[in-house]
C-alpha cells in the first residue's frame, strides 16, 4: 500500500484499528493480563522482548489480517523491531493493515482537571524515522478527567500544536483527548471537548486533515458533529476500561465512530494457548469489535 492507498483505507476501510501500544509503564500490566506472572523477565530488555513476542503473535495470526483490522498502533519498540523477519511496519502493510505509532512519552500531573503530554523530545527525528519504516501516522494521549473548559482548550491546543508537527512530517496525527469514563463530569466533558474541538478545527491553517481518538460518548452520537467534520478523517473510539462487551454495546450506538480497543481487544489472550486456542480467541475478539464499527444500532 502506497501512502493514498492507506489514506482511502483509514477514510472508507469496513473495519476498526487494533492498539497495540502498550508502552513501558503498562506493559507489566499487559503481560500479566497475558498469563506471563511478573518476575518472570529479568529487567527491561526482556519484558519488552516478552510484550514484542506477543505482538508479534497477534500479527502473524491468521485472524489479524487487513479485512477486518484496517490500521494498527505500534509502540516504538515494535516499530523498530522485526516480525516475521520484516521491520513491523512492513510486516503489518503486507497483511493489508496501516501502520501507526504511538509517540507520546506519558503525561503530566493533572491541573485544572486535565493531563497534559509531558514534552516530546526528539520527535522529529522520531517521525522521520517512522516515515522511513512505512509508517502512516501518529498517536498521542492526553486525558481529561473534569469538566473544566480551561483545562481542555489547553488539552485540545497541545494536541494541534503536536499534530501540526506530525503534517509537517509527512504522516497523518490521531489526536487522543481521552475523556476519563469514570468522571462525576463525564457527559459535559464531553461536550466541552467536542466545542473545543470543533473551534480548534475550525481555524487550524492548511486544508491537511487529522484522526480523533476519543473516549465512546457519555451519551451516544454526542460526537456526529466531529465525525462529519470535513477536516477529520476517521474518528475512532478508545474502550477506556470498559469491558469488550459494554465497549462494543455502546460504540454500536455512535455511528460514524470504530473501535481502536487495546485491552478489549487482548483481553482473552494467554500465553500458554495453543496456536490453534490463540487464533481463535483473537478472531473471536475481531469480529465482535468488527461488527461494534460496522454494524450500527438505534441508541
């Protein structure tokens, strides 16, 4: 796939993005949600040859394959490493999937009821060599947890600020202002974040367009106004702690809007199953968040 190629699948593609990104501070979590018990590596190095081990089991997988999974988002440390015999990304485009990574390096304490991205050094090198890996795009994380407007224009102006930086490189940004799903607050941040949002866009020079990653919507469809906005490509939606069955329950409400679930889509992976168990699950997994993203119901 050519970078239009990728661009017409992400904008029209009947399927959803895998997150596969988990990064240094969650991958313990990750691994023991995969049945490897902590203390079972001995320093970084081989937790994260642990975590790559298991990506790349996901895919090489028969399941994972770019009819139904239509991007994936990388850690850094996947991007850069090999499956399959191949750089991932290259792995990843040869199954028909479009390549993202993740490039944000945590987040600050919270203030006025958000986080901010903590700074980002040496991105541009980062985003050049991701481009030179076949990359498409980006993804950052931010996280609001209150209903404090100043608080999320300063997520949302972080966010353009750091997308405008991804264009200039030549890939295209998801911007991620996670809503935390278990705010007192949660439907009128919501609405907030979409205001801040629509205004930001609005007024964003060039006529370049940029990928939302948001939390599913207190109240369903609150986000059409975004998913027709005519400088988003895609909206997709993270399961922010919900379980697959509720994630996907309420994404089917909100059309317009598919899945990029990490947890949710990992969930009932283990590394003691057999190929055979391990397909399986994962493709059971796929076509429930599939159908979440491309079958829509009455909210």
């Amino acid at each position: 796939m050519n970078t239009a190629e990728m661009t017409a699948k992400i904008a029209h593609g009947n399927g959803f993005i895998a997150a596969l990104d988990q990064s240094g501070g969650s991958t313990p979590k990750a691994l023991a949600g995969y049945g490897v018990a902590d203390g079972a590596w001995d320093g970084d190095e081989e937790m994260f040859a642990l975590i790559h081990q298991m990506r790349s089991r996901i895919i090489t997988s028969p399941a994972f394959s770019g009819d139904k999974v239509i991007g994936a988002i990388l850690f850094e440390r996947t991007m850069d490493g090999m499956v399959d015999g191949k750089p991932a990304p290259q792995a990843l485009i040869e199954r028909g999937v479009v390549p993202f990574l993740k490039i944000d390096k945590g987040l600050e304490d919270e203030a006025n009821g958000v986080q901010l991205l903590k700074p980002m050094r040496g991105l541009d090198a980062l985003l050049a060599r991701a481009r030179d890996l076949g990359v498409f795009g980006t993804k950052e994380r931010s996280v609001v947890h209150l209903a404090n407007a100043a608080g999320i224009d300063a997520v949302v102006a972080q966010q353009i600020a750091v997308a405008q930086q991804v264009l200039a490189a030549g890939l295209m940004p998801i911007l991620e202002p996670e809503v935390n799903i278990k705010s007192a607050e949660r439907e009128a941040a919501d609405v907030l974040l979409r205001d801040s949002l629509i205004k930001a866009l609005d007024t964003m020079p060039g006529d370049d367009k940029v990928m939302l990653k948001l939390s599913i919507p207190a109240k369903p469809c609150a986000f059409d106004a975004l998913v027709e906005h005519p400088r988003v490509l895609r909206v997709v939606a993270l399961s922010g702690g919900f379980e697959r069955p509720q994630a996907c329950t309420e994404l089917a409400k909100n059309r317009g809007m598919i899945a990029s679930f990490s947890r949710a889509l990992l969930a009932d992976l283990r590394h003691g199953m057999s190929d055979a168990e391990f397909d399986a699950a994962l493709g059971g997994a796929i076509d429930e968040i599939h159908a979440a993203s491309t079958q829509k119901v009455a909210a």
